[in-house]
C-alpha cells in the first residue's frame, strides 16, 4: 500500500492503517518512522487499535496475525 512506508517529522500527526476505518488488506506490513531531536519525549495516543483473534492460543503469548512494535532508534 502506498501509504504503508511513511516517515513522519511533523510536532504533531496522525497515523492511520490504509483504508481506515476498514480493514486493511490481508499480509500487509507497514512501516512508520517517527524523526525527532535528541532527547524529546515522543507520546503515541491510540484512539482506536484492533488485534485479530487467533483461535489456536489458548492462552496469553505473541501475537501471531497484528501486533505493533516501537522502538527508540533502530531495531538493533
């Protein structure tokens, strides 16, 4: 999806998954980097997060179909 990769600078922003509020297309991974100066505080709001159900975990463990990761620099 086009609006997939994005790279954000702005004081203030929105990201939203593509096609929101319907649901995205399945296997999508998408991915947004979020540039800002040393030492500044950084808040993630979510107004709205779904997480498909995977009927196989009986139990709480890792997600298998969604999940979010962040990361403060590169995922090294």
């Amino acid at each position: 999806a086009e609006h997939c990769f994005r790279n954000f600078s702005a004081s203030t922003g929105v990201i939203e998954s593509p096609g929101f509020p319907d649901k995205y297309p399945h296997n999508l991974e998408c991915s947004f980097i979020i540039i800002s100066p040393p030492q500044t505080e950084v808040t993630l709001t979510f107004q709205t997060f779904d997480l498909e159900n995977d009927p196989l975990l009986m139990g709480e463990g890792e997600c298998k179909y969604d999940w979010l990761d962040v990361w403060d620099g590169l995922p090294q």
